[in-house]
C-alpha cells in the first residue's frame, strides 16, 4: 500500500495503486502524485489578486450553495444508488469549499440549507444547469488568475464539475 496526495485538495489517498480521480475532490488522476512527490497548492504560501480573491469568494459561495443543494436531493432520491450518489456530490463540492477556506485562510461559512424538487428528474436537470454555470466561471477565472496555484485550482475544478455534468446525463 502506498500514501498518495491530491495537489488540489491535499488529502492522502492509501491504496494499493494510485485512483483515476481524487475520492475527495475528484481531481484528475494527473494531479495526484506519491507521498513525496507531493506539493499540493493549498501547501504553497501565495499573494492573492484581488479579482481572485473576488473569484474565490464566488466559488465558495457556490459550492457551499451545492453542497446544501445536492444534500437535499439525496433527501428526496428515489433509489438509494441516486441518495448516495448526490451524498457524495455534496461530499465533492464541500471539499471544493474547503480548499477555498485553505487558499484564503479563512473559517467555512455557515452553510444555509436549500431547496430541491421533488421530482428526481427535475433535480438532475437542476444539477446540469449549476455544473454548467460552474463549469463556465471557473474557465473564466482560471484564464483571469495571475497566480499559478490559483489557476490550476479552477482549472481541476472546472473538469471535476464536467465530470459531475456527464455523470447525471447518463440518468436522463
Ligand atoms: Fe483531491
Ligand atoms: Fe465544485
């Protein structure tokens, strides 16, 4: 068995071979390197910009707005394959809030509770539209960061949240 480390979210990953996607964050599989090969951006001290501190700022807001989202999807699910899969969404998009507070030094927000349908298929078209938005403004913001962790954070994170659009399109 071996210690493996996510660039993006920092966390160790111990398995016998290295996963195709951060279990926490759901990163790529190309930032996730050996124990010692590791030098994850939450770990490489950085002067923010104010337009990433502002991007940041948004992103959290959006992620934590997800994570009560897709928790009260997992709420109103059908089958328990759809509860445990919107469970660990809100998992992956807490873990995106949580590199932010990293980055930006700060404390989580209170995270306000959400509404959902429900209408399991009207949640997945739901999903799709906030995996679009995201999807859009971290592409945006990876090409507006000046600083080099920041602009490999959303640019995992905007291929995370693809992934999250792809993976409800196969229940439609
Ligand atoms: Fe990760
Ligand atoms: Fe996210």
């Amino acid at each position: 068995m071996k210690t493996y480390i996510c660039q993006i979210c920092g966390d160790a990953y111990l398995g016998h071979e290295k996963p195709t996607d951060c279990p926490f964050c759901g990163a790529h599989d190309n930032f996730i390197k050996e124990g010692k090969e590791s030098n994850p951006i939450i770990n490489q001290p950085t002067d923010i910009s104010e337009l990433s501190k502002k991007n940041l700022e948004e992103t959290l807001a959006l992620e934590i707005r997800a994570n009560a989202i897709y928790l009260c999807m997992a709420g109103k699910a059908d089958t328990y394959e759809l509860k445990a899969m919107y469970k660990r969404l809100a998992k992956v998009e807490l873990e995106h809030a949580a590199v932010v507070t990293k980055l930006m030094n700060i404390q989580m927000p209170e995270i306000a509770p959400q509404e959902c349908s429900e209408d399991d298929v009207e949640n997945f078209r739901k999903t799709i539209e906030l995996e679009e938005h995201a999807t859009d403004i971290y592409s945006k913001f990876a090409k507006e960061a000046t600083e080099a962790n920041i602009r490999i954070f959303f640019t995992a994170l905007m291929q995370v949240e693809k992934d999250h659009i792809e993976l409800i399109k196969n229940y439609l």
